[in-house]
C-alpha cells in the first residue's frame, strides 16, 4: 500500500519569479515547514506565465498554484494553467493574482462572458471583471467570514478570520452571472465584498484574495496551503496507482 504521508507530489507554482514578491520568498519556508511539520513533501517548479502559454505546461503535475505578482507578464499564460487544473481535476489554488484570474477565467471560458477583463492588464476595457479596490489592500489585514459548510470553514474551523492582503485589484462585475454558473463565494470582507472563491465538485479548487502565505512566519502553514499540499499528496497516491 502506497504510505500517502510519505508520497511526493509535483506542484506547478505558476507565476513569475522575483525576489522582490514577498510570498514568492516565502514559498521555500512553506515548503519546508510542509515537509517537517506534516510530512507532506511538494516537488515544486515555477513555471513562468510565459511557459504555462504552452496547453501541456501543468499536465502532470498534482497541484497548480498560481501565486500572487500580477501583472503577470502573460495573462492568457495564467488563464491556460487555470484552465487545465479547473477541467482536469487537478488541485488547484490561486492567491490574491491568481484569485483574479481564477475569476477571469471562469468568467470567459464558463460563463461565456469573452469580453471579460481585468484591468490591470487592460484599463482601457469595456467590461472589467477585475477593477480597482475602492480602497487600496496593499499591506493591509482584513476580517474574512467564511460561510458555514464550506470548504474554507473546515479548514480553518472558524466562522471568522483575520487574514494579510497585498493587491488592489478584485471582482467589481458578473458576481451573479458566476455563481450561477457553479462558482461559490464563500468568504467575505465585512461589506460582503468576495474575498473567497470555491468550485463545488472539483476534488480541490480554492482561490483567495488574501495571501495565506503572508500568515505568521512562514514556520507554520497557513490551513489553506496545508489543504493544498494534502490534495496533491492524494492526487500524487492515486496517480502512482494507476496502470501504466
């Protein structure tokens, strides 16, 4: 029997690398404290919004996470390796960037909304999904609640929850047009504005406008990214299962 605690699993961290993002730095922490704390061990690669253009760039891989740093240098790179985890059932999270084009995508490739934008990456567009924050998150904490039920509640076992924030871009549109469609808000600031995205049905499907990995230290991993790793374990211990 395959020991799932000990299985390594492949994550595609998608996004573009820079030292000067700070949840990028902390990744390395995260993983770390993942292996020693939990026993789950993520084989991480980044792969460049650039490279996820390619349709195959996150096949394979047990979990895709598209991490914070917009504006990416490809958006439809980004949309792409949403896509693959959302219609293949790979594990998949998307932080604060990945949160807004976890919508966008949803939006244009769901709901049929092809005109949808994010306006960071066109200010210009006649129907921005994504638009600038009344006020401003950049190093902001914020009150999240989290609708009981969901996934989000179970992980992190509370109603409510203070998180950290770095973006100033979120959903300004479509909000109805998207949970028609399947997608779940199911955590909220305290004016009921999306801060928590979850798609019912998909083995793992999770996006956040917050950065759980801004929580603490780095030394232990915020309930969402260790729900992550978890999923790609399970997706790593089926995958190695099946026949060749």
């Amino acid at each position: 029997m395959t020991d799932t605690a000990a299985q390594i699993a492949r994550v595609a961290l998608v996004g573009d690398r820079s030292p000067n993002v700070v949840s990028h730095t902390r990744v390395p922490l995260l993983l770390d404290a993942l292996a020693s704390r939990d026993r789950l061990v993520l084989d991480a690669y980044w792969i460049s919004s650039e490279e996820a253009e390619d349709a195959g760039a996150v096949r394979g891989f047990d979990a895709v996470w598209a991490v914070p740093g917009s504006p990416y240098r490809s958006e439809a790179g980004v949309l792409s390796a949403i896509r693959t985890a959302r219609e293949e059932g790979i594990p998949f999270l998307g932080t604060c960037g990945g949160f807004q084009h976890a919508l966008l995508e949803y939006a244009r490739n769901v709901c049929g909304l092809a005109h949808a934008a994010h306006a960071e990456n066109d200010p210009e567009a006649e129907d921005p999904l994504i638009a600038p924050l009344a006020c401003s998150l950049v190093g902001h904490e914020g009150v999240v609640t989290l609708e009981p039920g969901s996934l989000a509640y179970s992980l992190i076992g509370s109603g409510r929850t203070v998180e950290r924030y770095f973006c100033a871009y979120g959903p300004a549109r479509h909000l109805d047009t998207l949970r028609a469609h399947g997608l779940r808000f199911t955590g909220h600031d305290e004016d009921g504005r999306p801060r928590v995205a979850e798609l019912p049905g998909h083995p793992f499907f999770m996006a956040s406008l917050f950065q759980p990995e801004l929580s603490g230290d780095g030394s232990r991993p915020h309930p969402v990214v260790r729900a992550l790793a978890r999923a790609a374990v399970g997706h790593a211990a089926r995958r190695t299962r099946q026949p060749a």
